[in-house]
C-alpha cells in the first residue's frame, strides 16, 4: 500500500538523521546562548565551616565561619554582548539549515512518491495490455478451431501475449 504524499513527507522529515542532527545544533546553540546570558547574572556564594577543638586549652572548643562571597564583573566593554549575539546568530543559521533541509526532502519524496504511482500505473497498464492480448488470443484460437483465420494469425497473437511459440491446436 502506498502512503497518501503528505503523510509519505512527514514521516521522511520526521525520521531524516540530518534533519535531527540540525534540531541538535539549534538545541546546542540555544543553551550556549543561555549560558553567554547567564554572565550578566552575578555569582553568590554562602560558606560556611563548623570544627570542634578537643583536648586544647588555649584555642576556643567551637569554631563556626560563616562568609559571603560575591564575584560580579559590570563591565565587560561588550564582550558578553557579542557571545550572546554569536550565539543566537549560530541558533538561526541552524534554523534556516533546518528549514532548507526539510525543503529538499519534501522534494525529494514528492519527486519519488510520482515515480512510484508512475510505476504502478505503468504496471497496470503492462497487465491490462497482457490480458487484452491474452483475449486476443483466445479469439483468434477459437476462430482457429472453425477455420476462419490462418495459423500465422495465431502464432502472432502468441508471440504477443508470452506464451512463446508452442502452439496448443487442438
């Protein structure tokens, strides 16, 4: 059974590895954008240690240390700007490679989907031509039988329906 055309194109488009691994590079190109973003965002940590001193007189017994460290670069002359440029322009380009991709194979099948229906009405055609000379046949056999037609008439219409030349007259 053959597949309506449009069904036949998105399967093709969805099972295409190249049309995937662009998807993968959009995804990729994507997250390093998010990350070239995320610089903007200053960095927070909170530390914090415990220790506990036995069998000393001098030093205290508990130690606790609770700090904040923050580390923030404001200005960067653009720098981060232009990674985060870089990278929505490498997501696009991978779009349009993507879309372009996804062209050709729709093409590509709409261009093999008719060659198949050209194929099967070919056939249809070849087996319709073999029946009518098979009816062709039998006429000209039965017309055989009552002496109305020469025995080269026969063979003939053999010879174009494929039987070969072996000639049943009886």
């Amino acid at each position: 059974a053959v597949l309506p055309l449009e069904q036949a194109r998105q399967r093709a488009v969805e099972n295409r590895p190249e049309i995937r691994k662009v998807g993968l590079q959009i995804e990729q190109a994507e997250n390093a954008r998010r990350i070239a973003n995320s610089h903007w965002i200053p960095d927070l940590t909170l530390l914090g240690t415990y220790a506990r001193n036995f069998n000393y007189q001098v030093l205290p017994k508990e130690i606790l240390t609770v700090g904040l460290w923050l580390s923030w670069e404001p200005w960067d002359w653009g720098r981060r700007g232009h990674e985060a440029h870089e990278q929505k322009v490498a997501a696009d380009k991978a779009r349009q490679q993507r879309q372009e991709t996804q062209e050709q194979v729709v093409v590509e099948v709409g261009r093999r989907w008719r060659g198949v229906k050209d194929a099967a009405a070919r056939l249809e055609a070849a087996h319709l031509s073999e029946e009518a000379a098979k009816a062709y046949l039998d006429d000209l056999r039965n017309k055989y039988r009552d002496d109305a037609t020469l025995r080269q008439n026969v063979l003939e219409a053999q010879a174009r329906a494929g039987e070969g030349l072996g000639v049943d007259l009886h």
